[in-house]
C-alpha cells in the first residue's frame, strides 16, 4: 500500500506555529479523515491560537539535546498513542558569507535544527511506529526539505547543505523501511510564502516571487494523498524531476537487489 495521509488517525506536526508547518497541520485537520493533529512549536501565543483551531499544541524547543528530544518523544507517545504520521517542518534559514566572519555556532544550529533534530525525533519514533507496522497500520514520516536540497543557493550555504543531508536521509530510510508499512515521503517545497526569512530581512525582496501558501498547501495536500515519494511544486519539481528523481530510481533499483552495504557498494563500483 503506498503511503497517504489520508490513513492517518493522529499527526505530530513540528514547526505549526507558522507558515508552511502550521497551514499543513490545519489543512490535515479538515481533511475528511478527521485526523488528530498535533502542533509542536515554542512560541506561547501562537500555541494559543492552534489549540482555538482545534489541534492540540505542544511545546518543544527542537535546538535540544538528545536526552531532551528523547523525553519529549516518549512523553509525545504516552500522551498521544494514536501518533502514526509525523510531518517535520520545523526550520530555520540563515545567509553565510565566507569571505566575512563565518558564525560557525550558528551554523551549528542551523545543522541541527534542519537536519540532526530531525533524524532524532525519528529515530526515537521508530519503535513505537514500527509496533504499529506489525499490525499493518500505516504509518507516514513526512520531513520537509527543499527545492535547494538539490541546487544550492551559494548564499545560504548551510541551510542547503542542511536540507540536501536531509533529502539524502530521506532516500536512505525510505528503502530501510521498505518491508513495513511505514512510508517516508519527502515535502520539498520551493520558494513559499513564509515567516522563514524574516530573520534575515529578506521576506520583501523574496515575496516579489514566492508561491502563496494557500496554493502551496493545496498542492502538497494532494501530493501527500496521492503517496508519492517526493511531494515538489514549482522550481522544486522542475529541479527534482531534471536531476534527483533519476538518482532515486537507481537508489530504489540497486537497494532490491542488494541485501547489505557491501553488496550495494559492489553494484555502485561495476
Ligand atoms: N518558505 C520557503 O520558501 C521554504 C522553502 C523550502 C523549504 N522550506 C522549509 O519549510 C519548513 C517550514 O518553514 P516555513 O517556510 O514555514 O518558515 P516559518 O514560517 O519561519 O516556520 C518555521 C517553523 O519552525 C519552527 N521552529 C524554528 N526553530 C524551532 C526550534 N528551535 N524549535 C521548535 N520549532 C522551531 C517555528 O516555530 P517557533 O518559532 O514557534 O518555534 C515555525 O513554526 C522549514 O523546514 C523550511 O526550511 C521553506
């Protein structure tokens, strides 16, 4: 069965408390379905309005240490565990000039923010999902990469660095989990109405050419209906469609053929 929100009872949806995280966690919540939605973010006044909406909130700040992320996947389990269906959005953005001071803390968190918070939370639902996948419920983990996962914007070096890691994640767990029926399907969106690159002043300059979120969430609601792997729009799709999706074929063709590492490295050399 190919993956679709549309089987899921109960979503943890990270970065709701704006933009592209927060209208997805809506727009689930009103599918037909009638999933249980529940928004993580930190900002309080904006927790307030999700819970208004109808989704529970949730407080968690993702810049947190391992054994942090852990309670908080645990206490997410006990309280919710209904959870099937994770939708990661939490992300930041920002510009790394190297020619100038590099601020390698805030790469740092930007790294683990995008990337390493990600792989965490994951790694620390498997269990629980996979005992789900036992029973053949399915299940869904949807992270949000980007259209710069494949291309690279030279200016926001490590947010790309950041969102190809993430992309390359993707394709890897994708065909670990193959023979359960947990589904992994990659949100890349391109340029999209946002509060994303309010830190760097930029959300002027870049709204003269961003998808409007409303457009935006329609599209990606049905990509994730339909279970496609890669749910892209935009410059997003034309550049995964051209340069990734080959990439992906190959990466799914050698991994059912190849049962360990070594036998996958054997095939990649001949
Ligand atoms: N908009 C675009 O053009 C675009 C394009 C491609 C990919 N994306 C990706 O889409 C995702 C959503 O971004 P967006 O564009 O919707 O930006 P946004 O409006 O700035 O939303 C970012 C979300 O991430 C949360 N977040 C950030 N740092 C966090 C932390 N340390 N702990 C917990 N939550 C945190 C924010 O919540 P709090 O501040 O309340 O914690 C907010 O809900 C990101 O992964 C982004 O990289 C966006």
């Amino acid at each position: 069965m190919s993956p679709s929100i549309d089987n899921a009872k109960c979503v943890l949806v990270t970065g709701a408390t704006s933009g592209i995280g927060r209208a997805l966690a809506l727009a689930i919540a009103s599918l037909p379905s009638h999933p249980k939605v529940i928004g993580v973010g930190r900002r309080k006044d904006r927790l307030v309005e999700l819970t208004e909406a109808g989704i529970d909130a949730e407080n968690f700040d993702v810049n947190a240490d391992k054994a942090a992320t852990k309670t908080f996947v645990e206490e997410m389990i006990k309280k919710y565990p209904e959870i099937d269906t994770l939708v990661l959005a939490a992300g930041i953005q920002r510009e790394v000039h190297f020619k100038k001071d590099v601020d390698l803390e805030a790469v740092a968190t930007e790294m683990h923010v995008n990337y390493f918070s990600i792989l965490a939370i994951i790694s620390f639902f498997i269990p629980h999902l996979l005992a789900k996948s036992v029973s053949g419920h399915p299940c869904l983990i949807a992270p949000v990469t980007s259209g710069l996962a494949y291309v690279p914007a030279p200016w926001i070096a490590n947010y790309s660095a950041s969102k190809a890691a993430l992309h390359s994640l993707c394709s890897s767990l994708r065909v670990q989990l193959e023979d359960t029926s947990i589904g992994v399907i990659e949100i890349s969106p391109p340029l999209v109405e946002s509060e994303l690159h309010d830190a760097e002043g930029t959300t002027g300059a870049l709204s003269r050419f961003w998808m409007p979120l409303e457009e935006y969430t329609k599209e990606t609601i049905e990509g994730l209906q339909r279970g496609v792997n890669v749910v892209c729009s935009g410059m997003s799709k034309n550049i995964y469609e051209k340069f990734e999706q080959p990439k992906e074929q190959i990466i799914t063709e050698m991994a059912k053929r190849a049962a360990t590492h070594s036998q996958f490295q054997e095939m990649i050399v001949l």
